[in-house]
C-alpha cells in the first residue's frame, strides 16, 4: 500500500509539473490558454471559462468560428467573440461580437489581429489558469511537486544504498 500511495505522489508531482510547463510553453507553439473574464459569450462561453486557442490560417476563419483577437485600439488586450461577418477580398477583416451582446463590436478585426481559433474550452476552469500563472500556483505545482521528487529520488537511491552496505556487512562476517 505504501508504494501504492508512493508511485501515486510521483505520478499526480509529474502531472502538475507537466500540465503546468504546457502552460508556459503553448504559446510559443501558437496554442493559448485563457480564462475569459466578462460575460460576452454567454451562454456558450461563460465568465471563468478557460479558453484554449489553437493557431489558425485566418483565411480558414468561417463565419460562426470563435476567434481569439487583440484589438487595435489595445494590443496588450485579448478578446473571445464570434466572427458574425468577413469583409473584403484579399486584406479581409472580421466583424465579431459577443453572444450576449445585442450588437455588433464597433471596430472589424483585421487578420494581422487574430490570434487563433478557440478549440476547445472548459466553464470553471479559468480561474485555475490565473492561478496557475502566478507566483504562488508556480511555486505550489513546479517547484514543490520538484522538491519531492527530488526529496523521493535521493530517499530510493538512500535504501538502494542501504541494502547494499548491509549485504555487503552480511557477506564480510565469518
């Protein structure tokens, strides 16, 4: 039971390490995760979602998809809103706007703007992503599930170690 409880430690340490390196790591891959945090795409997307992104051609971009942006007017700004138009032939440009929204957003969205398609998100789970992101949620699923493995290695390599100086004590008396 006790190598049960310990192969399970290691395993779940791995996962947040792994889950929380992906998180780092995708956007340089073009992939984002996000945590949507206003109300404009309710009901299909709701406020603490989280969103992730996968890149896209914006020329594979069809009316209906839900597209990741940063606006003109505030670059360090990302929105998630359904493309409800394109505009234009070989320079074109998006009209988006949030579900819940009664209209359209007052700006079009031009394809150096796009940052990706959303594939894929998930209610509840954007709020784990802020934390994540933090020093703390680093700290807490990086460098502490690090420690213990580190902590679990040197004790298995300690018995190994061990039972080796006892057999070789074993063997040494007449």
């Amino acid at each position: 039971m006790k190598k049960v409880a310990f192969y399970g430690i290691i395993v779940l340490c791995l996962l947040c390490i792994v889950l929380t390196v992906m998180i780092y790591i995708a956007p340089r891959l073009g992939w984002y995760v996000n945590n949507v945090s206003s109300g404009s795409m309710e009901p299909a997307i709701p406020t603490g979602a989280m969103v992730v992104t996968c890149p896209v051609d914006p020329a594979d971009i069809e009316v209906g998809d839900v597209i990741l942006y940063r606006p003109s007017f505030s670059v360090d700004s990302l929105i998630v809103h359904r493309v409800i138009e394109i505009r234009g032939d070989s320079s074109f440009r998006f009209v988006t706007q949030g579900d819940a929204n009664l209209n359209p957003d007052p700006y079009t969205i031009h394809v150096n703007n796009v940052v990706g398609r959303v594939c894929f998100d998930a209610a509840g789970f954007g709020r784990a992503i802020e934390f994540v992101r933090s020093t703390a949620g680093f700290f807490t699923l990086v460098v502490g599930p690090s420690i213990i493995l580190l902590g679990a290695y040197i004790w298995s390599v300690w018995q190994v170690l061990n039972e080796n100086s006892k057999k070789r004590s074993a063997s040494d008396s007449p």
